[in-house]
C-alpha cells in the first residue's frame, strides 16, 4: 500500500491559524508579540524568505519589522542593532537572516542576541538548555519535523531513528529531540560508514543531507515514517528554464515503501516559518509570565 503522504502545508496552515487566535487573545491583554528580523546584503533567496517571515508574522497578527542593512555594514554596526532590540520591550524575537555577507562573523552575531529572545535557537545557551532538557527556543526546522511526527504517529518512545545530517541548524537538535521524545537515536553523516544499512534499520528517517534523491526506495524499512528536508534543484530539463525541487529521498521509490512520507515541496518547507512564529509567541509569553493555552 503506498505510504501516507504528510501535507506540512496544511499543517503549517492549520499551525498559523491557530496561532492567529492565540496572538489575538494575547493582544486583548496587552500582549502583542513583536519579531525583528534583519537582512544584511541582497542575497536573492535570504530577501525571499525575509519577505515571507513578515507577511507570515502579520498574518498572525504579530509586529514585524524587517531591518535591511548594506552590504557593507560593519560588525559594531550590526552588534549595536542587536544591543537596541534586546533592551526593546516590544521586540520579543529577533532573528539575523544567514548566511551573512563575508567580514561579518554568524557566531558572533548570534551570541550577541538576548538568549529569551533567541527565536531561532541557535545560541548557545538555547543549544545548551535543548541538550540538557531545559525549556528552550528550539531551531524552526527541527520543530516542524518533531510536529509532522508526533501528528502521523502520537508517542514515539521507543522508536528507531535516524537522522541524516548533523548542522548545527538541523542535523543536531533533531537528534536532541528525538532523544527527548524517547527514540534511540542515531546521527549518520557524510563519514558514516554504510548509510544504506543504517536508514534500513529506522522506524524514523529524517534526511537533512542536502543531497538530491540520495536515499533510495530499498533504503527504506516497510513501513517507516519519513521526514525529508533537504531543498535541492536539479540541472533544468531541455527546453526548461528551472529544474525540478526534490528532497533528499527518492520519493516516487520511497513512497512504495514507507507508511508515511513527507513530499518535497510541501512537506517540512513550510513548517519553517510557522515554528518562527510559534517560537516568537513562545518568548513573548516567557518574557510576560504568561502560561500558553496549549
Ligand atoms: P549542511 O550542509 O549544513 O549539513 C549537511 C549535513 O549532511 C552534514 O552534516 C553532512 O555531513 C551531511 N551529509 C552530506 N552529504 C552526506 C552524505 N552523502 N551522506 C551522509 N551525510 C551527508 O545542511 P543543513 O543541515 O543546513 O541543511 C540540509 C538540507 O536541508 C539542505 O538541503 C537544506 O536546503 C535543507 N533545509 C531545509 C529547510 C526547510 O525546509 N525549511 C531548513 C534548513 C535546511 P558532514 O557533517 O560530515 O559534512
């Protein structure tokens, strides 16, 4: 039986309306959560998704600013943007698009953020509270993907996963939360011995390799639940302008064979944005005292 495909889009649509009344019952309190995202230089796909953040932001109700800044802006530039937002009382959020223009160093720009208003979660006290079980600002991805799993299989104790992949943004706090959700948990890398072997032991595969098509249908165990992340483009077919966006798993093959799958686009995509919008709900509520409704 061909697997179950998870649609991330109504998810995430269902994830941002839900959102929208939790925001609208927070601003009759007073309380409107507030994101501040800002872009550095003109990367085309950085301005793409910067747009979509804000639109994203206001649909729900929230305040968006977008701070756009040259190319050229210097560190102590930028350090003194964040200084300002992290003493803003109405900025409870505050994201720095990567990657950065060269000369300007990601490290130390995501140290610089007040680590309640991490919303991304990379800094390292949001890394360090997410390994050691304290309540954290989670990376937006991760997120999402721990949301499809629970929604396609409830309780995931004891089951095997493996995550492909091992970034910093990814690859990492998918594991950490695996492991929180009670999974036994393996992260296989671009060193991993046999990665075929690996994948055809996983009741849960998350593929975040950024490497077109490379898990294949036998790969896959009967059965399995399988969360695809990678984002690539192939060469564009004759006559064609773009190529085709596929993940990191051969879907056509993989879906014959897994219970449930996650298609590329349409799958983790778009629960990016929506997990940001959720963790800036998150780190407004924190920062007000108040106990989320769910
Ligand atoms: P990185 O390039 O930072 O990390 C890729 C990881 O995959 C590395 O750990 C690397 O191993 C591993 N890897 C590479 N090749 C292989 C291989 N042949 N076998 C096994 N492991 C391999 O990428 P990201 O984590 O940032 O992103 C991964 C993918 O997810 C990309 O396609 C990206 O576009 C997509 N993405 C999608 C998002 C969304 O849906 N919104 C958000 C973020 C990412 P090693 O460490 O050994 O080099």
């Amino acid at each position: 039986m061909p697997a179950h495909i998870i649609d991330g889009k109504a998810f995430s649509a269902g994830l941002r309306a839900r959102l929208a009344d939790e925001v609208k019952g927070l601003a009759g309190r007073g309380l409107v959560p507030g994101l501040a995202v800002i872009l550095v230089g003109e990367d085309p796909a950085s301005q793409v998704y910067v747009r979509s953040k804000e639109r994203m932001a206001r649909e729900a109700g929230m305040a968006s600013t977008t701070y756009r800044l040259p190319a050229e802006t210097t560190q102590a530039e930028l350090d003194a943007l964040i200084g300002r937002l992290n003493a803003d009382e109405a900025v409870h959020g505050i994201l720095v698009q990567l990657p950065l223009p060269a000369g300007l160093d990601p490290h130390r720009v995501v140290e610089a953020i007040d680590p309640a208003k991490d919303v991304d979660g990379l800094h390292p006290v949001s890394v360090g509270n997410l390994a050691s079980g304290a309540p954290a600002l989670v990376p937006c991805t991760p997120k999402g993907c721990m949301m499809l799993l629970r929604d396609v299989l409830g309780d995931l104790t004891g089951a095997r996963a493996l995550v492909v992949g091992r970034s910093n943004l990814m690859g990492k706090p998918m594991g950490q939360l695996l492991l929180a959700a009670n999974c036994t948990v393996t992260v296989a890398h671009s060193r991993t011995r046999d990665l075929a072997e690996e994948c055809r032991r996983a009741d849960i595969l998350v593929a975040a390799a950024g490497r077109p098509l490379m898990v294949k249908g036998d790969w896959i165990k009967p059965g399995a639940t399988v969360i695809d992340v990678g984002i690539n483009r192939l060469p564009p077919e004759p006559g064609q302008e773009k190529g085709r966006l596929v993940g990191d798993v051969d879907f056509d093959a993989a879906k014959e064979v897994a219970g449930a799958i996650t298609p590329v686009p349409g799958g983790v995509g778009p629960m990016t944005i929506a997990c940001l919008l959720d963790n800036t709900v998150e780190a407004a509520c924190r920062m007000a005292g108040v106990e989320r409704g769910r």
